[in-house]
C-alpha cells in the first residue's frame, strides 16, 4: 500500500471541505500566523484567575463528556495534535504530520521522542494504544467510545463482539503509531487532537484503580500543566492548572499557573471581576446588557446548539407523539428569550446544526443556511398541535417536568420557558428541577428526566458532529429518539458517500431535515459567550469546536 504525506487542512480539503473562518477565534492580544502567539513579552505575575459556572464532571480522558472537563484535560494533556490558533490541527505528541495512505485508511504517525510525562517517564506508542483500547472498552462505559467509530474494529468492540485488542491502532515502535481505518473519515486530523483520544498510562490507571483522576494527585500529566488543587469531580469548586517543567516545549509556556474558581452567582463573578480578584467571567441576561458598553466586554461565539431533549425511552411516554412534540417547538419564543434573557450574543438555533460550522462542498453554502430554517415562535401553529396530541393522547393536561442546570442563567431561562410553554398551551403545567450540571449529566445519561435542556458543542467542523449524536442507540441520544430513514442517511454518510464529498452532504441535509420535522429535540438556542476580560490576557486562544480554551500560548502583560 503506498504512503504519501499530506497535511491536516489538505486531507479535510480533499475529501470534505470545510470552512474553518467561523470556527476559530483568537482572543487577548495580537497573533502571528505561527501555530503559537505573537511571542509578546510576559510581565508581571504570570496567573491567570478565570471563573466557571460549573464543577468539573470528570478528569478521565476515557469517561469526559463536557466542556469543562475538555479544557482541563487539553491544557494538562497532549495528544498525537493540537488545535492552533485558527483551529488547525498541528503536530504535538506526534513529530510531524501523519503520513496518510493513498485510499485515506492508513495513518503512520512518528511521535516526538522528547515527550514526557510529569513524573519523568517518556511518552511512548503504548500509551495511546492502551488508553484507546481503554475508552472503547465496554467495561470502561465510556459514552464517547461512538468517537473512535471511524477507527478500524471499534464498534464491535464496544458491542462486546470483539478483543479490544483487536483495535486498529498500534504500536510499530516506541515512537511509530499506525492507526488502521474502517472507513474514509474526512475530519479524522481534528480527532487527533480531541482530548478522547489522549495517551494515557497503563500503570497509573492500574495504580489508582477506580480512584484514578478523582484527584489531581491520581495521575500524570504529558501537557504544558498539570493539574493541581483538584479534589472530587463533581464537587470540587476550585483548581488550577500550574505549568509543567517537564513538557517538551515549556519554554513556550508563560504562565505559572491558571487558577479556576466555580461561582454560579452572577453578581457574585462579576463582583469579583470589578474587585481585581479574577481577570475574566461570564455575564448574562441583566448584567451583561448592563456591562455590553465596558471597554473589557466581549463576545465568543460558539459552534453550540442547546435544546429541549424529551425521554421517549418508555413505551407509554407521551413525547413518542409527534403532535406534542411540535407543540413543544413552536410554543417557545426564542427571540424573546437570546435578546431578553440570555442577552449575551447567542441567536436564535435555525435546526440542530449550528451556523458556521462547515460550509458545502460545491456551493460553499452555510449548512445550517441551506437547510433552511424549519421552526419558529407560532402560538396558533403550537395551540393546534397541542390540540391534536391531547386528542391522540387522550388527555385534557399534562405536568412536563424541565430539568437543568443549577446556574443563575440556567434557571432564568427555565423560568422563561416555563412561562412560554404554559401560557401558550393550555392545561400544560411545567415544572421546573435545577440540579448541578454533573448530575444533570448523570440524571439524562441514566434516562431520569422528562424533558431536559441540553446542548451540544461541535467536537470538530462537520455536521456529522451533531447528526450522528441521534442515531439509534447513540449514547448522547438520551431521550432516545429514533428514526429508521435518520440512521441509514448517517449510516450512508460515513460510509456508502464518505468519499464523494457532495452526495455526504446531501445525506447530512437529508438526515437534518428529518429529525426537524419529527422534533425529535426542539432546537432552541445557538450559544455565544458574553465576558469580561481584562485586557492584560494576551493570546488566550478561544476555538468554538473541541476543547475549548488552550493556555499554551497564554500571557499576562501588566
């Protein structure tokens, strides 16, 4: 089989193009066009203080599913890439570009012989082939394993049809990698750098036991930090990311430490951000409209769909009904609620793929554009599917239960839409469960919820990103929907059309425009970040997919 070299862009531009303008914003201080910062100078004390609005769920590359626990583990972790400043993904634990055979199946990959991990032991094959044989492990229940789908033999493995043995990864030497794929996967660079797919060390996984990474002392770490101050996840509300001397480019890093604090009070954060105590939060609804003119304001717009997730895992659970379902859809007031309550640059979702994700192939149309947008605000369009389902259902009321996050901005919007759906559908009481997001996490995952908000954050710059969440069966598919011609349009996408960039597309259209018309989740919103920032950040880069924030680069300049 003959091997040729290509680059991370160039092989996603041969197979799928994708626009990748949207999808990468740097922000704090000028950049160059290098992988790393404008090599601005550090002065002052090199801390970065920012604040979170939840725990962090897991510090287990293998068992991570959520924002906060991507960014831990990008910035004390390093994996085969990582994601420049313009999200591209460039070498990292890897010496150079994979070599990528000619039919797109076989990646040879030289890792850096330099790597090491905290304690001094080198980064070598066997770390990725073990950590990669561990999340597709059943035992492991990792709800990510469905990532590694495109990696030869993964999904019989998870099935438990297969030795995870048997994975298409493995070690040539202690610094050769081959990865063997079941299919053509056009985004197949951008995995390379998501934190799923970070090595991992048999001996301290073995070491620790079920208590691996339930502190930040119960692992090592191969990144520019690692982790410190971290005592249980889920509940812990503060740690911090201190520098690693034993990284192979720690002369690039100028931080000492970032420091992260949990505060779920808005007032509170932004309290503390007027009072010099931490150098960047969030705002929402009130105090972001009242902060939008401050010189340190900004906006982060993020590939990110957040919606209403209904359980149709029981036989008899009313939201199988299509009726009540597009009842549901129609009764929010999404502009109402991005401009009034949210008010921090997020619009109004246009489907479940966001805009500015990746563009067609031929047309270079927006995807979320060309799909075209298929719901909006209409009391009488809601009333009378309500009316039909209450008919189907036999029923004259029904108490919907919404449950999500506990933060200040999370419960104003559920109030929101306790409202808009209550006094839209007549006989609808809902009631609303805040709890923390890792039990929100925990509660949709075990199926204990009736209907939930949930969202979503592209993991790479494909539709597939989203679309494949919902097919039959998917783990992150927790209300269960689940539509035959859905799958086999995902089913044809990766792998009857992978190689023929239009007929992928029109899938992903195809498959779009199905679960929009059955409402299988009611897209309600398209997430943006608003923040203060003090301006002493320089080159904190921001990406809208994957791990979202990397202090690689990052500096403080007083």
């Amino acid at each position: 089989m003959g091997i040729k070299k290509k680059t991370a862009l160039g092989l996603i531009t041969t197979v799928c193009t994708l626009t990748l303008v949207a999808c990468g914003t740097t922000t704090g201080g000028d950049t160059s066009d290098s992988a790393g910062g404008s090599g601005g100078s550090a002065s002052g004390e090199q801390v970065l203080r920012y604040i979170e609005r939840q725990e962090m769920p897991s510090a287990d590359p293998s068992l991570a599913t959520d924002e906060v626990s991507f960014i831990a583990l990008n910035n004390v972790y390093e994996g085969i890439y990582r994601m420049d400043k313009d999200n591209h993904p460039q070498p990292a634990g890897a010496a150079e570009m994979a070599e990528v055979s000619d039919d797109s199946l076989t990646y040879k990959i030289k890792l850096r012989e330099d790597a090491v991990w905290s304690d001094g032991e080198p980064v070598t094959a066997d770390d990725y082939v073990y950590a990669w044989q561990r999340t597709v492990d059943p035992d492991t229940a990792s709800e990510y394993s469905y990532m590694f789908a495109p990696v030869k033999n993964a999904e019989k493995i998870t099935a438990g049809e297969m030795d995870k043995e048997e994975l298409g990864i493995k070690a040539v030497s202690d610094y050769e990698l081959e990865i063997t794929l079941e299919k053509v996967t056009p985004y197949f660079d951008y995995l390379l750098a998501f934190p799923s797919f970070l090595p991992q060390r048999q001996d301290i996984v073995e070491k620790y036991g079920k208590d691996y990474t339930t502190t930040s002392d119960n692992a090592v770490y191969n990144g520019p930090f690692t982790l410190t101050d971290f005592d249980g996840p889920g509940t812990d509300t503060a740690w911090s990311y201190t520098k690693n001397d034993t990284y192979w480019d720690k002369d690039t890093v100028k931080l000492d430490k970032v420091v992260v604090d949990v505060v779920k009070e808005a007032p509170t954060s932004l309290n503390l951000y007027q009072d010099g105590q931490t150098d960047d939060t969030p705002l929402t609804g009130e105090l972001a409209l009242q902060m939008k003119d401050d010189p340190d304001y900004l906006v982060l717009e993020d590939a990110s769909t957040f919606y209403l997730e209904m359980n149709q895992r029981d036989a008899d659970s009313p939201y199988h009904n299509i009726n009540l379902r597009k009842a549901l859809a129609y009764a929010v007031d999404r502009e109402s609620l991005v401009t009034q309550i949210l008010a921090n640059g997020s619009t109004v979702a246009e489907g479940l793929v966001p805009k500015g994700l990746s563009n067609n192939p031929d047309s270079n149309e927006d995807f979320a554009e060309e799909a075209g947008n298929p719901i909006s605000f209409d009391e009488d369009k809601a009333k009378e599917y309500w009316e039909k389902a209450k008919k189907e259902l036999k029923i004259d009321s029904l108490t919907m239960d919404l449950l999500v996050d506990d933060t200040d901005g999370s419960k104003k919007m559920a109030e929101f839409l306790q409202g808009s759906l209550g006094d839209t559908l007549d006989g609808l009481k809902v009631t609303v469960s805040p709890v923390p997001f890792s039990v929100r996490l925990d509660r949709t995952s075990k199926g204990d919820f009736e209907v939930a908000v949930g969202g979503w954050g592209a993991d790479y710059a494909d539709p597939s990103s989203f679309l494949d969440l919902f097919v039959t069966g998917n783990s992150y598919n927790r209300g269960r929907y689940s539509n035959k011609e859905y799958d086999k349009l995902i089913e044809s996408a990766s792998s009857t059309n992978a190689n023929d960039p239009e007929a992928r597309w029109q899938d992903l259209l195809d498959a779009e425009k199905i679960i929009m018309d059955d409402m299988g989740i009611v897209p309600i919103y398209q997430k943006a970040e608003a923040h203060l920032r003090s301006p002493k950040i320089k080159d904190m880069f921001y990406h809208s997919t994957g791990a979202k924030y990397d202090f690689k680069w990052a500096y403080m300049a007083e």
